[in-house]
C-alpha cells in the first residue's frame, strides 16, 4: 500500500483501525463461501417472490450486508478482507443456485469494487471511499449503458460539465440495475463535452451526490429481480470523485475480466441449480425402474455443459489471479481475447445446461410449480447471451481473429 493509501486509512473514522479490526473478526474463522450459503439460504426462501413481483430481493441485499460481504475485495487497511477474485467468484455460483437476481446484483456490486480497489491508489478519495464500502456495507450500482448506445460501453454521450469547484453530469441511462435500492454509484462518461465518445472516465458516487427519476420500466422475461430500469441521472460531485486513470485502461484491466468472471459464474449457479433440480427428479424416477429411464441422457448432457462451464471459469480465474497487477499481461491479445470469449463461452454452455436439465425433467421441470420446476431458471439463464449481446462481442472480436497468431503448442 502507497503512502495515500495508508493516509486514506487514517484519514476519516471511516477508515479508522478498529474497523478493519471488526471486519478482520467477523471473517476470521468464517470464509467467504460459508458467508455466502447463509445468504443463499435466505435468498432461496424469498426467490420465487422476488421473480413474481419483479422486486429487488430485499431480504437477500440485508443478508449480504448482515454477512459483511459488500467489502471483502477492499484491502485490509480499508476494512476489507484482501479477497481474492476466486473468492468472490465461488460467492457468486453459491447464489446464483438459489436466486438469480441476488447473484447478479453482487456480481455486479463487486465489479464496481474491484475497479475501484485496482485503480485508486493515488486518489485519497476513493480510498475514503472503499473504506465506506467496507465500513457501512455499501451496495454500489451501475451505469455503463445509455440512450440508443446501449451495450456498447465504450463510448458515452454525457459528458463530465465542470462548474467551478464541481463537476456535473446529466445522463439518460438507459439501464441501472437495482438503482433504487444502491447506496452508491460509479458510472462513465464523457472526459469533456469536446472529448471523444470513447474518451471516459469513472465517476463514483455517494448516494447524496446524484438524484434518479426513471424513465423506464423493468418488465422481462426473466432476471426481474434485477430491476434494471431506466433513469435520467442527475450527478452533482467534487472533480476528485473521477478517477485518476482514463476508463480505457479501467475497461481493459478491471471491468471486463471482473465483470466475465463474475457474471460467467452466477449463470453457471443458475445452471447447476436447474442441473440439480434436474438430478434429484430423474433419480427419483428411476428407483424403481428395471433400465434407466431416457432422461438420463439429457441429464449427463446437462452436466456435462456444467462441467465444462465451470472448468473454464476456473481456469481464467487462475489465469486471472497469476497475473495480477501484471498491466503487460493483462492487456495482451491473448489474455484479452480469452477473458471477453468466456463470458460469451459459459452463457451459451449455461444455457445449453439448463435447457438439457428442462428435458430431463419433462413436464414437471416445464411446471411454474414443485420442486422440479426450471421455468425460473431457463427465464433467468436466457439473459446470459443477451446481457451485453454475444453477437456484439464476436463482431467486435471479428478484426482479432485475423491478426492473431495461431498457437503451435497445447500449452503455449
């Protein structure tokens, strides 16, 4: 840790030491994944509401923050608990088996964190600021999408308006997921009104610097917990709240291997949890039988799509975690290439997993009711490939695959 860093923890009662302290004693003997089945636990109970009413999963958000888990990528000195992204990841497939909605809103809450734990360094601010996260359990939303633009992310129309001793910004977000209900929020935007669309920055936001009025509403076929509505953001902020470093670099080293790692295994809880409902009703149907029923086939074609999901978000995960503050290593076309093709990887395989699991229990998984029922899941899992689209991630890929060397070696 830099010597801001170490002011920024003795700068505020914020990020004073007892706090770390508290922190450090709720985690000693409790690792993450423990933490998180509690959770789940609690989210599995109110997942069925939470999808027919369309409402953000109150009780789950509580539970996470009851938890202490909001903070645990911060580091130590900020009252974190130096989680590493595998952590969090695991955290993510335990709830996404039991509620998809609560998943994704800490996928997604966690991404925000881990920008702003790799990028703050030399901004006493934001500093100040993840210690808030981790001292008061903060849940931070995001806006990344806006106007026509939709999912491309590299670019923004708003633009950074400064007005004296503040910034200002004026957004029309298309998307916020679960903006209502966040304490905080980090979105792009234009440098400058002269700059370039693709010339961003990272805003973070308390909750008293910006107000929301939605403009539009969340009516899906699945993931309606999520409540990703439309809001015209009106943000009012000290100029030290953008982050030191452009949203390019942010984008390439952060967001996107956060944001796949995270969102790849919340779609592959969502698909072990169908794979499970799945297992338990085609065992049941076979106890007696002389033969395995046919459903087996389906079955061992569902878990095989698991299992190869989560092989391959193991795998970058590690990549991920070797790498660490590597920026060469994390910017290569290799590496690039391999972490954006996950995400587009494991949602097409969660889907192919959840829709076998569907076959395998026949009419009883194709049921809104019982215990065998996957309708929640296949709605649920259905955003995968759409949530930001996979054929807008092959096309931008598209120019990649003609310069890229092809491998000579298996290892290599």
């Amino acid at each position: 840790m830099n010597a801001q860093a170490r002011e920024a923890a003795q700068a505020a009662p914020s990020t004073a030491s007892h706090l770390a302290d508290r922190s450090r004693r709720v985690a000693a003997d409790e690792p993450i994944a423990a933490r998180a089945r509690r959770v789940a636990a609690i989210a599995e109970r109110n997942a069925l509401d939470v999808d027919r009413d369309g409402r953000v999963p109150r009780e789950a958000i509580a539970a996470l923050k009851a938890e202490r888990l909001m903070g645990v990528l911060a580091p130590s000195p900020l009252g974190g608990e130096d989680a590493r992204h595998g952590e969090v990841v695991e955290a993510c497939y335990i709830l996404g088996q039991a509620c998809a909605s609560t998943a994704l809103i800490y996928a997604m809450h966690s991404v925000k964190v881990a920008c702003l734990v790799r990028h703050s360094e030399d901004s006493l601010w934001h500093q100040n600021f993840i210690a808030r996260v981790a001292d008061e359990q903060m849940l931070l939303a995001s806006s990344t999408t806006e106007g026509q633009a939709g999912g491309a992310v590299r670019s923004s129309d708003a633009a950074i308006v400064h007005d004296g001793d503040r910034v200002r910004l004026q957004r029309d977000a298309s998307v916020i997921s679960y903006g209502e209900a966040a304490d905080g929020l980090v979105t792009t935007a234009r440098r400058s009104a002269s700059a370039a669309a693709s010339d961003q920055v990272l805003l973070a936001l308390a909750r008293d610097d910006y107000s929301l009025s939605r403009t539009r509403d969340w009516s899906t076929l699945g993931m309606r917990g999520t409540v990703s509505a439309g809001f015209a953001l009106k943000a009012e902020a000290d100029p030290a709240q953008i982050l030191p470093e452009p949203y390019a670099r942010i984008h390439a080293e952060s967001m996107v291997p956060s944001a796949h790692l995270f969102w790849s295994s919340v779609w592959a809880g969502i698909a072990a949890g169908a794979v499970d409902r799945a297992r338990r009703a085609v065992r049941k149907s076979a106890k007696n039988a002389e033969s395995p029923p046919p459903a087996t086939a389906r079955l061992a074609k569902a878990m095989a799509a698991l299992r190869a999901a989560r092989a391959q978000i193991a795998t970058m995960t590690a990549q991920f975690e070797a790498v660490g503050d590597d920026r060469a290593a994390l910017t290569t076309l290799e590496f690039q290439t391999a972490i954006t093709l996950l995400k587009v990887d494991v949602s097409e395989l969660a889907v192919e997993a959840v829709t076998q699991a569907l076959r395998a229990t026949g009419l009883s998984g194709y049921r809104t009711d019982g215990e065998a029922s996957i309708a929640r899941h296949l709605r649920d899992i259905l955003s995968a490939p759409l949530m930001i689209n996979n054929d807008r991630i092959l096309a931008d890929l598209a120019m990649t695959s003609l310069v890229a060397d092809t491998p000579q070696s298996i290892r290599n």
